[in-house]
C-alpha cells in the first residue's frame, strides 16, 4: 500500500516536473503536457495558478439551473494565464515537497475513546 502511494506521489510529481521544464522551454510542447493531464491535476494547476474555469448555465424545462464547468483546453488560455501557469506550478511544487516530509502515521485519523 505504501508503495503504491509513493509511486503516485511521484508520477504526480513526474508530470508537474514535466510541465515545468516545458512551460520554461518551449509552448508548442507545454500545450501537449497541458493537455495531456487529468483532469484534476488541471483544476490543480489552474486554482493554484488564480485561473477560473469557464462556466455555463444549464437550464431544465422545469425552470432549474445549475451551472456546468467546461473542460479546460491550453489553447482557450490566454498570454496571461500562461505566464501565470509558472506562478501555479510553484505553488503545487511547494505543497507537494511539504507533503513528502510526512509520515503515512501523519494521515491516519486518531480515535480517542471517551
């Protein structure tokens, strides 16, 4: 179980890494590493970067709404969300390091009988 979760730890770091050494290289690549997340590594990135995702609202016959977040593609990004997308890696980087400095113990919820 545990190292499961160390190999998860580090293919999340893979790809964040990945991502980096691209965005600071070349664009043409970082679109494909973009792209290629799941889709909650993107929300990830994005909140952590101050990007919101684009919304719609979706209205029923019955009169209800609710609002739908539409999937996030590199080319919808605008030069300034881009440039920001650096910002949200290094905040992700630093959370992530944080995390890697804890036990497995550190997780576990303590039951305390009364």
């Amino acid at each position: 179980m545990e190292n499961q979760e160390n190999s998860n730890t580090n293919n999340h770091r893979s790809f964040l890494r990945e991502f980096h050494q691209i965005l600071s290289g070349k664009r043409s690549l970082a679109r494909a590493a973009f792209n290629r997340l799941k889709p909650g590594q993107k929300r990830l990135l994005l909140e952590a970067s101050g990007i919101k995702q684009p919304t719609t609202m979706i209205y029923n016959h019955d009169g209800s709404r609710f609002a739908c977040t539409l999937p996030t593609n590199y080319d919808h990004l605008s030069d300034k969300e881009l440039d920001s997308l650096s910002v949200g890696w290094r905040r992700l980087q630093s959370i992530i390091n944080a995390f890697t400095l804890c036990e497995h113990e550190d997780f576990k919820k303590n039951i305390k009988n009364q």
